[in-house]
C-alpha cells in the first residue's frame, strides 16, 4: 500500500482523459505554485494554468479549472472553496495520502494521487529509523549531548525477521532495502493473496516480529488497528515503525507500552499531529520520534511534479488515468 493513501482500484470502471475535458476543449488547471503553473502551461496550447489564490475561491477564468492540484499538505477541501469550480473533473495529489479528499469532493470529481512520487525517501526513512533504532543510535546522541561516553551493545537488522504490514509500492521498495540485511520479510494486506499474508493473520504473526513496519493506508479498517491487544502481541523488546499515519495506532496503548520498557518505537507520524507540547511521547522511553518528514528530500517536489504532468499528459491524449483513488 502507499503511505496513507487509499489504492487504485483495478475494478473501478476506467476513467479516461476525455472524460476530463474533450480534445477541442481548453483545459484549464490550477496548481499550487507559479513553477508548476509554467510547467504545466508548457505541456500545450490548450492548457492555462493558474496559482491557486490564497484569499478565497477562485474567480474569473481560474473558476473554470477542469483540474485542481492542491497544495501538499493544505487543508482539506473547502465547500466554498468546491463550489466555485462547477466545472471541475478531477483533483490530481502530490501525496501517497488520501484520506483528507476521500468522500468530499462533489459526484463526478475524480480523485487521483501521487503513487510512487514518496516510496524511495519514505522507504528510506523506514531503514533509517529502524537502523537507528536497532543500534541505539538516539541513546548514543543522547550521551553525546551530555558529554558522556556511554557504551552499549544493542540489537540488529541484520537477520531480524520484519513484518510488513502494509503490501504496495512502498511496503516492496522496503522490502527490497532490508533485504541487503538479510532481514526476513513477511508482508501483511487486506486480504491474502501469493506472498502476502491477510490481517486475519495478524495475531499469529506478531509474535514472532522482532520489527513491525506499518504502511497502511486510513480507512475505517485501518484506524486504531494498531490497539492494545495488537501491541500486547509483540514479542518483548520488539520495534513499531509506524511510517503511515497516527491514527492507525492508539497513542495511549503504546505510550503505556513504552513507558513499561516492554516495546520499542519509531514514529514519523503521531496522533495527535503535530505533537503538542507536553504530551508523554516527548518524554517516552525508546521512542525515536521524527515530525513527518519521511517523505521529505529535495528530490520529492520534482517527483510529484513529474506525476502531475504525465497525469495532464494522459488528459491531453485522450488517455486513461492512473492511479484513481479506490476503496482499500
């Protein structure tokens, strides 16, 4: 599964570029910034590009947008905002992550993400983490910031058994990281299929896991999966690598396994996000915290830019369009 996102259904009927706007028609597109205007106004004659305004909804001729890009983690749409655009036909993601558009936006709208756009720095964000969980690496910073020299032996990827929960793009270009570590790797989906384990399998699984890497998306299943009795089934001193959105996990069960010693974490997303101050994942014991950053390197922007313009391509060409947003 991609981070946070909800699948392309590969049984919804097939959207095409046509149904988008007609081959004689102008396409007009509103993007987030004055650089994908002009990337996108370069694409063809037919298309006019306009930045998304920052004031209200949009007027003029940017009120007849067919495709709206929105902002990278901007708000979840406005009605206001949606009822200004009676034309439009689809709202094309620069996130993996869905769950802000999904169920909001008026009959007709095509929603489209960003697949692929995030697994290379979101995969390596999870070997990271887990590296540096694994080896103590944040004790070690911490005694360092406190001028001691604190040696320690701790644990390792290498030869660890990690279950992926979580069995897309992202979960496989995980897999195929750790793999050099000889990690073994079981993968975890909706619903088994060859090489891939269901969640009804789970608690036959988590047993044995010395780490558990989540990349789900959020759906209704998803949301709190990651419970008391789920935690409960981790072996002691085993690591939760949550690289797929907060509230796939019970902040207050794992806060309590943690403060207990029994589990460790590595969280790039919390819930609540961000973290307010005061609250106990600050101070909880083996946790390796980051502000939802795993998807951020410079290549990322250029990556979802590029899945923005052969997504306008494929409209431009009469094409079907990849990546629809479906139901996990």
């Amino acid at each position: 599964m991609e981070r946070g996102c909800l699948r392309s259904d590969p049984v919804a009927p097939e959207i095409r570029g046509t149904d988008i706007a007609g081959p004689d028609e102008t396409l007009t597109v509103l993007v987030p910034s004055r650089e994908m205007a002009d990337a996108v106004a370069a694409l063809d004659p037919r298309v006019r590009a306009h930045v998304t305004p920052d004031d209200g909804p949009p007027t003029g001729e940017a009120a007849a947008a067919r495709v709206w890009v929105p902002a990278f983690g901007g708000a979840q749409p406005d009605e206001a905002f949606l009822a200004a655009l009676p034309d439009l036909r689809l709202v094309q993601l620069l996130s993996a992550g869905a769950e802000r558009f999904t169920g909001r936006l008026p009959d007709g709208v095509v929603l489209c993400n960003a697949r692929g756009a995030h697994t290379p720095s979101t995969a390596e964000w999870v070997l990271a983490a887990t590296l540096a969980a694994q080896r103590g690496l944040p004790e070690f910073v911490r005694a360092q910031d406190a001028g001691r020299w604190a040696p320690g032996t701790h644990r390792s990827l290498v030869g660890a058994r990690v279950l992926v929960v979580g069995a897309g793009d992202i979960a496989r270009r995980i897999g195929a990281m750790m793999s050099g570590f000889d990690a073994e790797l079981t993968y975890v989906g909706r619903t088994a299929r060859d090489g891939v384990h269901g969640t009804d399998e789970l608690p036959d699984l988590l047993p044995s896991a010395d780490v558990v890497v989540l990349i789900v998306p959020v759906t209704a299943e998803t949301t709190g999966m990651v419970d008391a009795a789920f935690l409960a089934a981790m072996p002691d001193g085993a690591l939760l690598v949550n690289a797929a959105r907060g509230v796939v996990v019970d902040t207050d069960a794992l806060v309590a396994e943690l403060t207990s010693g029994r589990l460790r974490a590595a969280l790039d997303v919390t819930e609540p996000e961000p973290l307010p101050e005061g609250h106990p994942l600050w101070t909880a014991p083996g946790l390796l915290l980051t502000p939802h950053v795993g998807g951020a390197v410079p290549q990322t922007r250029a990556r979802a830019q590029e899945t923005v313009l052969a997504q306008l391509r494929r409209v431009l060409a009469g094409e079907p369009l990849t990546d629809v947003v479906g139901d996990y």
